[in-house]
C-alpha cells in the first residue's frame, strides 16, 4: 500500500511538474471568415467566394530568468477555415531574451517596415486584389510573399528601450539557402531599421529596407530582374477611444520583385519603375457598438506612361462584444495599368477572438 502510494505521488510529480514549466504558456487565435463578391474588369467578370481572411492559431509564453532577464517565444500559424493548408504561412513564429538592453529576437518576424505602415491597417477583410500588391494599397500583416515588406524568416531583431516615446528597431534577414538560387548576398539579404515616436494619442515612425541582391539576377528566357533593391516609409497616426486617423507615405522600388517575375511569366518586357510612390490615409470613428471607416490612397507604380493607381475603402463594424464582431467592406480599385485593372469588392463577414 505504501509503495503504491509513493508511485502515484511520484507519477502526479511527474505530470505536474511540465506544467508548472508552462504555466505562463498562453493560447490565442483568431477565426475571420467572409463573403465576397468581387467584381473585376478582367476575366473572371465577377464571382462570389467565401473567403479566410487570416484566421490563425498561437501559442505565447515567457520565463523570468531574474536579475531584469526574462525568455520569451510566440508560435503563430495559420489556419485557413475555407480551402484547407492549415498551419501554412508566413506568420511570426521566434524566440527571444529581454532586459534593460531592450530585446533580441530570432526565427520568422514582423518587419520593422510593418510596424510602422500599420498605423493604417484597421481594416477586417485581407482582399488584396489581383496582381502583385504595390505599396500602401496592400501593406497588410497578412501580405507575405518574396520581397514581403511585413513578415521575414530567417531573421535576427533588435528592438531598444523605450526612452520617453522614443523607440528604434533594425532586423537582419540571414538566409543561405537562397544565396545561390535566387541571386542574393552570401551574408545579410535583407536588413531593415525604423525609428518610432509612440506616446498618448500619438505615433510617428519612419522605417528603411534593404533587399541586398544582384541587380542583373538571370531568370532564362536571356531576362532579368533587379534583386538590389530599397522602400523607405513614412507612418503617423492619432488614436483616441472614439478617434483613429492614419496616414502612409512610401517610396522605392522593394516589392517590384514580384511585379518583375510576373511581367516574366507573362511574356512582357520588363520595363518597371525604379522609384514607384504611394499614399494612404484612413480613419475611423466609433460610437456605441459600432465603428465606421473610410480609406483613400494612391499608387503611382512609376513606370513611364501609366496612370496612377487610386485605391478606395469603406467599411461598418458591429461589436457584438470584445470578442465577436460583424464586418460589412467595400474595397474599391480605380487602374488601368499593365498589372492592374478597376476592381471593386463587397465583403461581409465575422471575426471572433479568443
């Protein structure tokens, strides 16, 4: 009886003590689901789609080391609640030690470019249009592909203190798997700084990126694009519990990676812009349950002899409570470019955190 004892006290040790390991372990997540009719000018002319808009799952915790240090870690996937490839993605998922020296973070991150240009993304539907997505109309955590301006694996960051309001962040992209096929450096590919101003109702950030490549990389069929590329971005923003105004400004040439392997794939000669701009000013207003916005911007994708891109938003949220909300959004494209063609959306949908 004794011995019996002693192994079930020795069993519960066991199980009780992973978990107390976990304890400051947290699971979050977010399930986004819409309808959407999309109306284009190209083919398809119109259809109807029941469409995830960045659903995920995650897991984060910390450990107090002691002495000011603390351990740290996130795991973010996602998961696509209408056509599968669950926990795909390019979400954050790193790990990190903090203290007074501020921070130190490795694995898959939000850029420091993204955590700038958010100041306008207060919007619930993830529709990015067709084509490759240029600048302050699509800057979206939800927007990740080569050349991503939000989200980079294979990535070390440094974010300081906050002295003041003041803040300032650099992240280096160090990945030798791409060095040889896809034309990059064989040390930093990419490296990426901001410096911030966030204090009451107010925020100021400005933000650099460098993708470090060839700028004659070979693609066959005796093409070419340019992988030596930069953006520069501008973010401000006021934020009050009924007020929210947003506002973008960018400049280079960053995600015209994407823009270039498409103009390949299509048989077009590339003749891309070097220095495309864009602006984007949103705002919002709450009152009671409900919260309406509106979003006006323009691209100018700076190839010669295209019209400037103006891009359009309008949506009504309704809080059912801090958890679970009801979204009804326009999202509007007004084009006529090489890539680019009028677009007009109509997304209702729901969101419910947990």
């Amino acid at each position: 009886m004794k011995k019996t004892a002693i192994s079930l006290a020795v069993a519960a040790a066991a199980l009780t003590t992973p978990l107390l390991a976990h304890a400051d372990t947290v699971l979050y997540g977010e399930a986004k689901v819409s309808v959407d009719y999309v109306d284009n000018n190209r083919d398809p002319d119109s259809y109807w789609d029941v469409v995830n808009n960045g659903s995920k799952l995650g897991f984060r915790g910390s450990e107090d080391l002691g002495g000011g240090l603390s351990a740290f870690y996130q795991y973010d996937f996602s998961v696509d609640m209408t056509e599968g490839g669950n926990f795909s993605g390019l979400n954050q998922k790193f790990v990190g030690l903090r203290g007074d020296f501020g921070a130190v973070t490795l694995g898959t991150q939000d850029t420091p470019y993204w955590k700038v240009l958010n100041v306008t993304d207060i919007w619930n539907s993830s529709k990015m249009f067709d084509g490759t997505v240029y600048l302050g109309s699509g800057v979206d955590e939800r927007t990740s592909t080569n050349g991503a301006l939000s989200t980079l694996a294979n990535s070390i960051d440094y974010q300081t203190p906050i002295f003041n309001g003041f803040s300032a962040e650099a992240l280096l992209v160090l990945d030798g798997r791409i060095n040889t096929l896809q034309g990059f450096s064989d040390g930093v590919d990419i490296w990426n700084v901001n410096l911030k101003y966030s204090q009451g109702p107010y925020f100021a950030g400005l933000t650099y990126i460098k993708m470090d490549g060839d700028s004659d990389f070979d693609i066959g069929d005796n093409q070419t694009v340019d992988l030596d590329l930069d953006n520069w971005g501008l973010g401000l923003g006021y934020q009050t519990p009924i007020w929210r105004v947003g506002f973008i400004y960018e400049q280079g040439n960053f995600t015209d990676v994407n823009f270039q392997r498409q103009i390949s794939e299509n048989g077009v000669p590339l003749a891309t812009g070097s220095d495309a701009k864009s602006w984007f000013l949103t705002g919002q207003y709450a009152f009671g349950n409900s919260i309406v916005r509106a979003a006006y911007g323009q691209t100018d994708t700076g190839i010669d002899g295209e019209d400037t891109i103006d891009n359009y938003r309008a949506g009504y949220q309704y809080n059912f409570s801090q958890r679970t909300l009801l979204w009804v959004e326009y999202i509007g494209r007004n084009a006529d470019t090489l890539l680019y063609g009028d677009q007009n959306v109509m997304s209702i949908g729901t969101k419910v955190l947990f």
